[in-house]
C-alpha cells in the first residue's frame, strides 16, 4: 500500500493575496443572512439603503434611485 504526503502550495496571484492549495482569497466576505425583502420594501426603500445593501453583496452602487431598486429586486427576488 503506497502513502502519499500531501504539500501545503502557496502562490501569489494577481494583487499579492496568497491561496493555498489551489483556493483563491479575494478578500470578499459573503454577508452572513440573504436579504429578507419583499417587492413593496425594496420600491418604498430610501436610496442610502439600496446603497448599503448593493455594495454589502459587492454589487454595482451606480445610477438613478429607480435602476438601483430594480437592479436590487431582479438580484435578490425569486419569481413566484
């Protein structure tokens, strides 16, 4: 029966983070809980909001008030 060790591989990849064997670190950090919105809380919801909530998920925070609700709903509601 043969034995293989396996090695830890560190690498540098583009920006100077560091993986180890074979994963990627981007430095991006998926918030812990999906947002719990419905239609009505995203059209009545202020722009600041829309913004925290956008660049929270690493979302574009770009436009009007409107292209940013609807760029919310179609990325965080599922059709019924």
């Amino acid at each position: 029966m043969q034995t293989q060790k396996m090695e830890s591989i560190s690498y540098e990849v583009a920006g100077g983070v560091k993986g180890h064997q074979g994963s990627y670190n981007s430095g991006f950090q998926m918030p812990q809980h999906y947002p719990k919105y419905c239609k009505s809380d995203y059209e009545a919801m202020p722009e600041w909001q829309l913004n925290r909530l956008l660049s929270e998920y690493g979302l574009p925070v770009i436009g009007s008030v409107e292209q940013k609700r609807k760029f919310a709903m179609g990325a965080f509601l599922w059709p019924q």
